[in-house]
C-alpha cells in the first residue's frame, strides 16, 4: 500500500513527485512523475528479491494498492478528469506495469477492486501484466451468480484479463455468528472463482483457531 512503507516511505526523499491532494500518504494518479517514482520503487523492490535468489524462485507478482479507507484517492483537476476513480487507478497501474514489462516480461503487477475503486472503470482496460484484485470488506456479502459481487466480477472481466479475489469468511473480531461465512458459500464463491478464471482467491480469517473443528470446516 502507498504509505506503509512499501512504497511512499521507501521511495527516496530527493524523488519529487506529485501527491494526492487531499492525501499526502498516497500519489497523484495523473502525475508523470509519480508513475515514475513508483515504477522505479519496484524495480528496486523485485532486484532485492533476486539479489541471491535462484531464478526458479523468483517473485513473479507484485502490488501496488491503495490504502484503506474509502475516499483517499487523488482530488486534483487532472485526477477529476477520468470517468471514474477505477479509470483513475487502473491508468496509474497500467503506466507503471508498462515500464516494469520493458525489464520484467514474466511479471504481473496486482492493484486492489476495493471501497471506491471496487466497481469496473467506465473506459480504460488493464494491461495484460495487470491483474486486479477484488475485495469487498462487506462480510456477509457473496460472490456468487446474480448477486452484486458476482455482477461487479462480471464487469471486471470485460476491462482485465487477469483477476484475484479478496474473500473475507469472518468479521476481524468478536463475536462470529451470524457474521461467518456459511461453507456452502465459501465452496461455491471457489467455483464461480474458477468458472471465471480468476487466478488467485484469498481469504482474510482472523483468528479461526476459536472454533471448534475448523480446519475440517474449511476442508469440507
């Protein structure tokens, strides 16, 4: 994410860039230089991941995301020009997995669907080295055919080739029911997954060990 120190706090301090107005912890979507800045963050990132490293092991996808909170995208005249912030975010992205494909043909670079970047853009398609994550913090909320979830994935899979998914099967804390995704949903949001071709499914589960037989849960 921007200013976890991943990206913002690690980009080096004589590196001038534009930052989002309204925001100073994230870039300016529109920025030439900020594209810049953070393509060049990467490239060190993915030579310190190598240095040492046998090529067989060798990362092949890297993030770039925003933060969380709803909102915290860039507000400048530029940024406001896109027809949506998902345009916004996916031209951010796909400008900087253009310069990383000129030295890194074999990666992906992977952006959040997520809070105001969730829906699909209205225009701009991601790059083929995209590949663009969907999360919705909403516990209870499926990913399955006809409901919204499987609807915002549907339009995804007109503007990326390449899709992850960010499930959630349980609240962050306190008490679980009846906030825990049932294991029937969970099984049937895999398939849709893999009926959609979408790559990687992830699952946030905090503390699963406060359950009784939860590993079978998740087995079955």
């Amino acid at each position: 994410a921007w200013d976890n120190g991943k990206y913002v706090a690690a980009i080096p301090k004589n590196v001038k860039y534009k930052r989002a107005k309204g925001n100073p912890n994230a870039p300016c979507y529109s920025d030439p230089a900020a594209r810049k800045a953070f393509a060049d963050q990467l490239k060190r990132f993915i030579e310190a991941d190598r240095k040492g490293v046998d090529k067989s092991q060798w990362r092949i996808l890297y993030s770039v995301d925003q933060n969380d909170g709803f909102g915290n995208n860039c507000k400048c005249d530029d940024c406001a020009k896109y027809p949506s912030v998902s345009d916004a975010n996916i031209d951010f992205t796909n400008a900087i997995a253009e310069i990383i494909e000129k030295e890194y043909p074999e990666i992906l670079v992977q952006t959040f669907a997520y809070q105001h970047t969730q829906q699909p853009p209205k225009k701009i398609k991601a790059r083929k080295n995209v590949i663009v994550r969907s999360c919705n913090s909403e516990i209870v909320a499926p990913l399955l055919p006809g409901t919204s979830q499987g609807d915002i994935l549907a339009g995804w899979r007109n503007m990326a080739e390449n899709l992850a998914v960010w499930a959630y099967w349980k609240p962050y804390a306190g008490e679980e029911t009846p906030y825990i995704k049932p294991r029937k949903v969970m099984q049937q949001e895999i398939k849709f997954c893999r009926d959609n071709h979408v790559l990687t499914y992830y699952a946030e589960n905090e503390r699963p060990n406060l359950r009784n037989f939860w590993p079978l849960q998740y087995y079955l």
